[in-house]
C-alpha cells in the first residue's frame, strides 16, 4: 500500500505548529524552474527530512501560463505579472529563476521590501546589482541565497562561507563556465577550430544561439566576483575584474600548449596579495597532469587554497535544470532551517559580517604579475636563437624555447615559456616582437598558470 512520505514523515516525526511548510512565490517556470518543480515534488520526503518542515510552492509567475499550468497543474496558482509573486501575502521566500538584470533586479527589491527571503541562480544578477540587493535585504533582516548561481551542483558558495570558515582564503581558481569549456575540450581532443567547436557546443545544447556570454568570458566574471566577495570578505566588484574570453583562441596554439605539456583552459582566478586582488578571467595554460587538466567537456571544476585546510578541490556539472535545481533547493532547505533564527545569527550573504567586509582594492592589468605562453611566427626556425637573444635584451626571463612540431604544414613557430613578469612588460614585449622583422605574422601570448599546487 502506497504511502505519502510527507504524511508518514509528519506522523512518525511530528512538528510544533509554528512549522508550517515552508511557502514559496516561484518567478520564471523555465528549464531551472521546471528542474526545481520536479525535485521538490519527487523528493520531497528527503527535503522534508532534512529541513524539518515542508516546502511547497504556491504561485508561480510565467509569461506561457499554459505550458506552466501543464508543468505544476491545477493546485498551484498561475500569474503573468512576477510583482504579485513578490507581494503575495502567502509567500515566504521567492525564488527568481527568470533571468536578467533589469526587470529581475525591481522583482527582488519588491521582495525583500516586502519581507520576503530570496533564493535566486542568477548570477548576472547579483554579479552588477548585488551591493543595493544585499543591503536591501540587510537592512529589512532577510536572507538572499543563490548557491546556484555559481558552478550549479558544486555547493562552492557554501563551502567558503561554512565549511572552510576556519581559513583565510588565499585563492579561488577553476572552470566556472561549462559551455568554454566544453569547446575547449573538443579543440584539444578533435583538432577542431573554435568555430566548429562552438557550432557542435549549439548542437547539442551546452551553447545558446547568441553565446557571447559564454565565449567572451562574462559569464565567468559573473561568478568569479561572487567567489572573490566570499573568500576574502571584499564587495561584490564584478566591474573591476579583467575579462578574456577564448574567441580568438587558435587550435594551433591549443595544440602547441600540448606539445609543451599543458592544456589550454578559461580559468576565472581570484588571488589575494598584500596589496590588493587578483580578478581575472583568462585563456591559459595549465600542466596537463594538473587537477583542472582533467576537468572535460561541460564539467566545473573550482580550486582553494586555505591556511588550514590547505587545497581543495570541488567538482560537478555546471549547467543542467535539476542540476542547478539541486543548489536552488539546497538554498530553500536553508532558509526553511530559519524559522526563528535572528538574522544576525545566520550565515552572513557574503560569508563575512557586513561591517566585516573590506573594499579591498583589485589589481589592475598592467600591474598583474605572471608566467607566459608565447608563439612566435617566422620565416626559419634556426631563428630560435634570435627569439631568445631578443627576449634577453628586453630583460624576459625564458624557462624554455622550442620549435612547434604540431603542425608542420604551418610556417616555422617558435615556442617560448617565461618566468614570472608584469603585464607590462609582458605588453612591451609583444609589442618588440610584433615590429621585428623575423617575425611573419602576429605572436600570441597566453598566461601560464602552474603555481596551483
């Protein structure tokens, strides 16, 4: 005999009266808020084993009422307008899985103005409107999740603000965005050009029609800015962080990297230094035998490095409706866990009390300091002796030169691996090789990122 596992749960486990299910006003019922739906409902004796009262969701915002009807059916009440959702009387959190930072932006403050918690997996979102939304919802004493915001199943977010507490962060690195990553993988793996890479990523999905986002390396920045906010306690600087995306990233020098011994990756970095932090989102070399080498196809893969707990190392799918569904309702069951807790004795939102945070100040470009990937073009390659002698002049220190043997059909390639330099300098000596007659063509230059050990 088929038995409700809510009502056994509630039976054998009974509750005081004050938990009542947890209500929430659901604004978007697309591929997230569809995974969302499903999860709750399929599992919603584990979720209710774990947070100790029910969730349910009561109204649902969608601009197709009919197709939302056909996802959550008859008991659940249908809007097109999300502000009712945000003033709805009977709601106790609203979750916004529409997308966007316009009108979602004015959905979330009329939440929280209306004392509403927020659970969101919006990272655009919160990556240019974060400051006003967090304080908002300080000042009215509610609480803004969005662990599906970052990485979707990797609970990262909650990693830094609970389970390494104890430490003073001392970098955040890895692959926040999947679709980059998946091209990647398929350019290193196939020998294919980013353009029919990025063609088979559209195919099958892991690319939208208009991937710019994810190419150009926003997407990234996005999440990258909300890890930096918690492992180190800085604000929200989205703005501040240097962006590259792999748009312009040939297969030659992914093969290449190969030849040397790494692997070309987009990698979102946060680095603190005495003086300020690293934000950057960047193309770069990683040791092929690293941890993140391995991280394939449309996975995530994120980094830290702690005082205490030294590095560990977080893995997952970053993209996918109950995927991301997992972290959304992760973040419910937490704010169900609320009922009352006083809001200064809960998980701060960026993983540090407010008056804790610092404005620590973002290294700007020209002032980052690294290790680089160079691919000279030329007309010979006995001119390998050039290009090092000419690297010498301009005070470069070089780890290694070789010729390219990947594509001999290809003009003569000069490889060079160099040690630790600024970006400036690394700007002027592109610059010096770019104008120097045994050049043939462009010289590309890459980070090389192998101090994350």
């Amino acid at each position: 005999m088929y038995r409700d596992p809510v009502q056994s749960f509630q039976s054998e486990h009974p509750s005081p009266a004050s938990l009542r299910p947890l209500r929430v006003g659901m604004i978007g019922i697309g591929t997230v808020g569809a995974g969302t739906f499903r999860v709750l409902r399929r599992n919603q004796g584990e979720i209710l084993a774990r947070a100790g009262r029910g969730i349910e969701i009561v109204i649902v915002a969608a601009r197709n009422l009919g197709r939302a009807a056909e996802i959550v059916g008859e008991r659940v009440e249908l809007t097109d307008d999300p502000l009712r959702v945000a003033s709805h009387p009977d709601v106790d959190v609203v979750v916004e899985v529409a997308g966007g930072t316009g009108p979602a932006r004015d959905w979330v403050l009329a939440a929280i103005a209306h004392g509403k918690h927020v659970v969101t997996a919006n990272k655009a979102l919160l990556a240019v409107h974060g400051a006003e939304i967090l304080e908002a919802a300080h000042q009215q004493g509610v609480a803004v999740a969005y662990e599906g915001a970052v990485a979707v199943s990797i609970p990262i977010v909650k990693a830094l603000r609970e389970g390494l507490a104890a430490n003073r962060i001392e970098w955040v690195a890895g692959i926040i965005n999947g679709t980059s990553n998946f091209i990647l993988s398929k350019m290193r793996d196939e020998a294919l050009d980013f353009e029919t890479a990025l063609a088979e990523a559209q195919a099958l999905g892991y690319a939208e029609a208009d991937p710019a986002f994810d190419v150009e390396g926003t997407d990234a920045a996005h999440k990258l800015a909300l890890l930096a906010a918690n492992a180190f306690g800085m604000p929200i600087r989205f703005a501040d962080a240097q962006v590259e995306g792999i748009t312009s990233l040939s297969r030659l020098d992914v093969a290449c990297a190969g030849q040397l011994g790494f692997s070309v990756k987009l990698l979102g970095i946060a680095r603190r230094h005495a003086h300020g932090v690293e934000l950057r989102v960047q193309p770069a070399l990683l040791p092929a035998t690293h941890m993140l080498a391995q991280v394939h196809g449309s996975m995530n893969g994120v980094m830290v490095k702690g005082d205490a707990a030294g590095l560990t190392m977080y893995y997952g799918a970053g993209a996918g409706s109950e995927q991301t569904a997992s972290a959304v309702i992760a973040d419910l069951v937490d704010v169900a866990r609320l009922d009352g807790t006083l809001a200064a004795q809960r998980v701060p939102h960026l993983g540090f009390q407010a008056h804790a945070v610092r404005d620590l100040p973002v290294i700007r470009r020209t002032d980052v300091r690294g290790a680089y990937y160079l691919r000279v073009p030329v007309s010979d390659v006995d001119q390998a002796d050039a290009v090092e002698a000419l690297l010498a002049t301009l005070q470069v220190p070089v780890r290694r030169v070789e010729v390219a043997t990947v594509q001999p059909d290809v003009c003569a390639q000069i490889l060079v691996l160099t040690d630790v330099v600024k970006q400036s300098d690394m700007d002027r000596v592109v610059q010096a090789l770019h104008t120097h007659p045994m050049a043939t063509g462009p010289v590309a230059t890459l980070r090389v990122e192998d101090w994350m050990a």
